[in-house]
C-alpha cells in the first residue's frame, strides 16, 4: 500500500464512478482499476461493491474512508510541517536557567519566544550554572541562562553572550529595621552597618562568582562575611530572610519576589552588579536553538 492508492481509494470513493475519478486524477480508468484491486488484496477486504450500472462502498470501505483520508491529510501536511520545523517555527527548546533569572530576564525572554515560535514547546529546567554547563557539554539542552564563571574561560565547547547586568541590592528582615536592629540613611544602608550580620547565600561550590562578589563586598567593607545559612535556591534564601535568619545580597530583580517580612534596599555608594547571559554548545544548528538566541540579543542590555 502507498500513498497513490490511498489518493485511488478517497477519489473513487467521492465520485462513487471509476470514469470520473480515473478524470479527476488524470489518468485511465484501467490503471486505476487495477490499483483498487491491488489495495484491496493488500487489506483482505473489498472496498466496493461494483454492478455494471453502479459502484458504491463496501461496509468495510466506508469504515476505512475516515482513516484513509486523515493520513492523506497528515501526508499533505508534511511538507508544510518540515518547513516550519527547518525555519524553527516548530519543535522543542530546552532551554535551563538559574533562579534569579527567573525574576529579571526568564519571563520577558520566554514570552518574546513563544508569541514568535507558538509551535514550539518549550522545557524550562530550573539549575545552577555549574550543573547546567555540565548539561550542555553532555548534549542535554539547547541553552541555558547563567552567570558566567570569572577568572577562568568557560569550556571550547560553549558560546557565551551577556544579556543583563544588575546591581546587588540588601534583603532585610522587615522586624530589624522596626525595632532597629538596623537603620537606614537616607532611605539606603550604609556599608559599614553589614558589620557582623548574619548572612545567607548561595554556596560558593554552585554560584562561585556570586558567591565572591558577595563575600568580596563585605571583606571590602566590614573586613569579612559571616555566613550562617547556605542554600542553592533564591526562594529558599529569601524565605530565610522573612524568617529572621539573616540578611541576603540578591539582584535587585528580586524586588519582584514579594515576601512578607522582607524589604529590599539599596546600598549607600557603589553596589556589586551581577551579569547573567546566555550559553549554547558551539556548532549548534538547531533551528529553534537559532531563534531563540536571536530572540536573546534582541533583549540584551547593550
């Protein structure tokens, strides 16, 4: 059976007549006869009944039709389908991202995405930038969103592009600064106030570069960082926070994590800022991966 006595069967069965159909298909009526039998025997079942005045379709024919008809309509389809999928209109896009991203770029990013590609599905996979280098290298996802590492290249395998860059702002437990634990001038706080607070951050084995620029701050400033809480995920860090546990230095997107009990502040004077960007396995020709990074620099803060 192929794909020509599928097109025999579905116009033979329209027209109910092998004269006009062997016409509607540009052919002679004896060909056309003899590729009706041929199916017929492939399938062990009459299609037809025929009388020298009539044809009409066999119960069996007329319950096949449907089937026959939307396979025709997948085959029709084909073609459009693999244009769409070399243009990178359709497919799959694994695309893995650090935690605070999913406050700053990941939302804008993903939209942008889908409202150009909507045939494309998208699988977002929450990771550290350490786990998700190791993803790409093993050929497990299309990009991801990291921070990139400092004072060491990232492997010959990956391409990197910045996108974002963003100051470090503090996250304080809302009771320090109403019973004055803590205080504020003029509506920032003063570096040398960190002086012996508690903080709460991302390891240094997951986040290496956030990790410094953080405990690179507080050396700077108060001569050192004393940690009482490590955690990987920005929620869990900011759920700390509202808990009384410490203070945080997270990207000032995080002011779009609202939480109860925490409250988000500027530093006094020149605060860190945090680069997050786009990595892909170099050589990469997925058409949707193409997209995607076009869709990225379109984004990127210049």
């Amino acid at each position: 059976m192929d794909v020509r006595q599928l097109r025999h069967f579905v116009t033979v069965a329209e027209t109910l007549h092998f004269g006009r159909a062997a016409e509607r298909l540009g052919m002679t009526q004896p060909p056309l006869s003899q590729s009706i039998l041929s199916l017929e025997q492939a399938l062990g079942a009459a299609l037809f009944t025929r009388t020298k005045r009539t044809v009409s379709l066999t119960p069996f024919g007329a319950a096949w039709l449907p089937h026959a008809r939307a396979a025709l309509e997948r085959m029709n389809a084909l073609p459009e389908i693999a244009r769409r999928l070399r243009e990178g209109e359709a497919g799959r896009l694994e695309l893995s991202f650090i935690s605070t991203a999913d406050y700053s770029i990941l939302p804008d990013l993903v939209r942008r995405y889908a409202q150009l590609c909507p045939g494309v599905e998208i699988v977002l996979t929450e990771a550290t930038s350490d786990v998700q280098i190791a993803a790409l290298l093993a050929g497990r996802q299309h990009a991801g969103l990291i921070i990139p590492p400092s004072g060491m290249a990232l492997p010959e395998a990956l391409r990197y592009r910045p996108l974002v860059s963003e100051p470090l702002v503090m996250a304080l437990p809302e009771s320090w600064l109403r019973e004055g634990r803590l205080s504020l001038a003029a509506g920032r706080l003063p570096p040398e106030a960190l002086a012996g607070l508690p903080l709460i951050i991302f390891p240094r084995r997951s986040a290496p570069v956030f990790h410094d620029l953080v405990t690179g701050y507080f050396a700077a400033h108060v001569g050192g960082a004393h940690v009482v809480q490590e955690a990987i995920q920005m929620q869990t860090i900011i759920s700390l926070v509202s808990a009384g546990m410490g203070v945080a230095m997270v990207p000032a997107s995080l002011r779009n994590l609202a939480r109860a009990g925490v409250r988000y502040v500027d530093l006094a004077g020149p605060a860190p800022c945090l680069e997050t960007g786009i990595v892909w396995r170099a050589g990469d020709t997925s058409p949707t991966l193409e997209r995607f990074l076009a869709v990225a620099q379109a984004g990127a803060v210049p």
